[in-house]
C-alpha cells in the first residue's frame, strides 16, 4: 500500500528477476549449446563446441581433442550412444523407420556414409526432445548425475582432473595445473572429466550400505579398448557406429541412459549386460553429482553404480577378448583384455584382427563386413588406423598409476576375407619377433654372466625377466617403426605375400643382428675374456659353463637365423 502503480511494476520485476536468477543457479549449463567438448580443427587448431554442434559438424573436425586420450573415449562413447539412438530409429530423412533386419541396417550406414556428414535435422529434432536431460546441473536430472549421490564420498575437483590423478605420487612436483585451477574446474572441464571418471574410475571408494558386493574399476578401465580412426571426426563416428551385433545381428531397442523416467540411484547395483549398444554406451559405472562453488566445480561425490559380469559380454563391441582357464570340457569362457602399456598395438595384431583368436573385437569384424566383397563400403587401398587407449591401475586397481595410448595403420584391404593369407603370415611375423626378443634377452643374460654378474640372479627365469627386460625393449624399440611401416606399406591386392615377408625378415634379422653386436661391445673387455659359472653343483661332482661374448653372440646368430631364415634366391 502507499506505492505507486510504476512504482509497484518494478518491485515485481525486481522479485521476479532474483526468483529468475534463483530458478537459473538450480538449472545451469546446456550441454546442447554450451561449448564443451574439444574438437581439432582442419588448422590444427583446438576448438570447444556444443555436443549437437560435434554431430551435425562432425565432418568438419579432424578429430576429438579433450585434455587426455582416455577423455577422448568416453567423450566418442557418449556421441555414439546418440548416433545409435537417433539413427535406429529413423532413416537419414529423419522419418520413422526403426531397424529390424541385418539388410536394412548395411543400407541406413551406407546412406549416412556417402551423404558424407549426420543428417542435422533427425539428431537436432532428437536432442530437442531430451533437452531437459542434458543440463549439467538440474534438481532432478542433472547429466549424467543422480542427487542422491551426495551420500556418497566426498573428493576434490583434483580428483576429478584426470591430469591431475594419473599418478599415484602422494607430491606431485611438476603438476599440470597450479594455483585455483588446481582447487577448481571451469563447467566445461567439469563435463568431461565427469564421463571420463564414470568409465575410468579406480576402487578406493568405499561403500555406504553394509554388505555391498565389489564393482570394481569403471567399465572403460575394466576393457582393452579399441577404436577405429577415420580422416575426419565424422568418418570416426562412422566407422564406430557398429549397427550390427559383431557384423551379423541386428540390436535390441537403444535405451540410453537419459531416457530413463527416473534415474538409477541404488549403490553397487548388478545388471543384466545390455542387449543395445545405447545403454551399454551410457551404463552409469558410478553414481556422480558435481558440487560446485560461484562459477566453478570444486569436487564431486561418488559412489558405486552399476556392473555386470564380463565374461562372454559380447555386447561391448570396442575390446579385445581373451580366454580364462577352465575346467575340462567346459566351454570357453571369454574376459576383455586390458592392454599392456608396455607392449606396442601391433604386438596384439594376432588377439586383435585374426581369425584364429577366438573372438574378436565386434568393431573389427563389423569393418570386416563393411570391407566384404560383396559390399564394398570401403575402399580396399583405403588407409584404416586403430587406436587403443587405456589406464594403468595399481595394487587391486586402488588408483591409477599412468594412462597410455596407441595406434595401428593399414590398408582396409587386410580385413578382407580373400586376404587372409596376409593375416596369417603378419601373425606369424609378430611371433617370430617376440621369439628374436627372447634370443635377444638370453644374449643379454649370457654376455652379463660373462662379465661376473652371479648365477643365482638369473638361475630362474622370473630372475631372468627381470635382468633381460631393457634389453629386449631395446628391441622391441627398434623394431617399431620399421614393423608399423611395413604393415602400413602392404598392398593386398598388387604385392606377393612371400616377397614381402621375405624383405620384412631380412631386415627384422639385420636390426637384431645390430643390437646384438652393440650389446657385446658395450659388455667390455671383461666379457670377452669371460668367466666360468657353476651350473649345476653336486655332493661328488661340479659342472660349470664358460661364458664369454663371442661365444654367446655367435650362439645368438645362429638362432637368430634359424628364426630368420635366409630365403632361397
């Protein structure tokens, strides 16, 4: 009473605009429009964008950029999950058409292939529909979040920075970040790290409830993940986008996981492994809510989410796979395979692309169908690159001690049935290569005891690892390169196989052969006079070995040949 008329129409703005500002701090952040995942542009130049603007430009980018190659997957595994849904539901021209045959889905990817970029108005119209689902912060659907995970364990944003919580050292001397970027993230780094922890996360949080089973690391860190590379982010996507069931069988229906009416909030919670690549994409291994300061986030809680176990979880189509032992006349059991940081990708080639293996990654023979005869999606001479990329865990996966990244490059040709000839003998070349490493770590072995090193230090071979392991990265170091060029340099349909193995042989022996020869000059004067060793010492009698460099280097020759054999002219 006593205000004016005016004077009463800007009191109520002025309530309504702080009601506004209240509404606002609750609802924050479109992931849609905001600019958030790191793209690379053709100029080499890095990019933030909005998640719509990374699928209808997609063509445009050269590649997802984020902060670290683990970021890069969980980031690719949630365009993905909205390709999948968007695109087995409705065809190219965005009209209802949901894919129930092997036949229909080969046509839809094709369609999407030689269109040469995703269909803007089919995703748009999609993510328009679940708009309110993709805000960062939201009272009760907050992306990729539940609120009821605030019970859970507390940490800080350095937790969430992954560049941060690489390492298991307690001071960080050289740390990446200092000062409040140490103690805060911006949203748009809190929005990658949060997929990334979901996928990637270690074991140290502990339980709320009494009696809870264990859930292990993040679905990503549990994995031995393979990608498939293209010229182009688009052309990426595109070759992930496996629309069959390691490239024979139709999926069922894609549940992703914003589409669910009320979010999962249960702890440590077992499932069923997915049927659809959608769900399997977006499967929420940990129950994450942000908790942020003004304008940033400055750390998280955390709790167990949901798991399944991996044996024959064949729906995860971006793994390699190995067998578990098991009882006699039982099935074969398969489990994916973490990789090795240690050991290079194309050491793997054997697990990874032949067909001997048992079973491999559903994306590898989805790229075999698209490289079928009959079909021809790809171009045969076409240059196809497989990345891998992964976390080093410690003690019982209790943190994470190293990330790690790789890849491999080829002709698309090699996936073709009528080249497995090629296949088999590639595989039998990255054998033969690990058998010259061995011989290379018992040269090493023999010209350190021909230099005094004791015998019991290498009497048993895990002794013998441990001595012989420098050495045998040296070769495997120097085979690197030469092995990747040669992989990459194979033409299926003009070269001869035989021709081929037999220049690539030739030079595997000859940098062998280098590294031996280097090995024994830098084992010294000592070792070429040598020692003898006692081998084998009984009650009556006493054998010993002379051991001395050119005796073990010219030991080493000949089974480097008869690894690497001559060929007849």
């Amino acid at each position: 009473q006593g205000y004016s008329s005016a004077a009463s129409d800007v009191y109520k703005r002025q309530v309504w605009n702080i009601g506004r500002r209240r509404r606002m701090k609750e609802i924050e952040f479109d992931l849609l429009t905001e600019p958030w995942i790191r793209v690379r542009l053709k100029d080499n130049t890095v990019q933030e964008v909005s998640l719509t603007e990374a699928l209808v430009s997609a063509q445009d980018y050269v590649d997802l950029a984020g902060e670290m190659p683990t970021q890069d997957a969980a980031v690719l595994r949630l365009l993905l999950a909205v390709l999948f849904t968007v695109f087995s539901r409705v065809n190219v021209k965005g009209e209802p058409e949901p894919l129930e045959k092997r036949g229909q889905a080969l046509r839809r990817w094709s369609e999407l292939w030689q269109l040469g970029h995703f269909p803007a108005e089919p995703i748009r119209d999609y993510l328009e529909q679940w708009k309110d689902r993709f805000w960062l912060f939201h009272p009760t659907h907050p992306f990729w979040q539940v609120p009821e995970a605030r019970i859970g364990t507390e940490y800080g944003a350095a937790k969430l920075n992954g560049e941060m919580s690489e390492s298991s050292n307690k001071l960080r001397l050289f740390p990446l970040y200092a000062g409040q970027s140490k103690e805060q993230l911006s949203y748009p780094q809190a929005a990658r790290w949060l997929l990334c922890v979901n996928g990637y996360d270690d074991t140290s949080a502990k339980p709320k409830g009494k009696g809870l089973p264990s859930v292990g690391a993040g679905w990503l860190g549990k994995i031995g993940f393979i990608q498939a590379q293209g010229n182009s982010l688009y052309e990426t996507l595109m070759l992930n986008l496996t629309l069959l069931r390691d490239g024979r069988e139709c999926w069922g229906e894609n549940k992703p996981c914003w589409e669910l009416e009320v979010p999962k909030s249960a702890e440590r919670t077992g499932i069923c492994c997915p049927d659809n690549p959608a769900e399997l994409l977006t499967l929420q291994s940990r129950r994450l809510l942000l908790h942020r300061t003004g304008e940033n986030v400055d750390g998280f809680y955390l709790l167990g989410g949901d798991f399944f176990p991996r044996e024959n979880a064949f729906a995860e189509q971006m793994t390699i796979w190995r067998t578990i032992p098991i009882k006699k006349n039982e099935p074969v059991v398969f489990v994916p395979c973490r990789h090795d940081p240690s050991k290079q990708l194309w050491r793997e080639f054997p697990a990874v692309f032949c067909q001997e293996s048992g079973h491999r990654p559903g994306l590898v023979c989805w790229i075999e169908e698209l490289q079928d005869k009959r079909l021809r999606f790809l171009n045969p001479r076409r240059k196809i690159h497989f990345r891998i990329s992964g976390v080093q865990y410690g003690d019982k996966d209790f943190f994470v001690n190293d990330s790690f990244s790789d890849s491999l490059t080829f002709q698309a040709g090699l996936l073709d049935e009528l080249s497995r000839p090629w296949t088999v003998r590639i595989n039998r070349e990255v054998e033969r290569c690990e058998k010259a490493a061995e011989k290379i770590g018992i040269l090493c072995k023999e010209l350190k005891l021909a230099g005094g090193l004791d015998y019991n230090q290498v009497k048993g071979f895990k002794e013998t690892q441990k001595v012989t392991e420098d050495a045998r990265a040296q070769f495997y170091f120097a085979v690197d390169q030469p092995f990747r060029q040669w992989l990459q340099e194979i033409d299926p349909e003009q070269d001869d196989p035989d021709e081929a193995v037999q220049r690539w042989e030739a030079q595997a022996r000859r940098i062998a052969e280098e590294l031996g020869a280097k090995m024994v000059r830098e084992a010294g004067n000592a070792a070429l006079k040598g020692h003898r060793v006692v081998v084998d010492k009984g009650k009556k009698t006493e054998r010993s070995t002379l051991y001395t460099s050119p005796k073990a280097y010219n030991t080493f020759r000949s089974k480097l040949w008869n690894i690497y054999p001559k060929a007849e002219p």
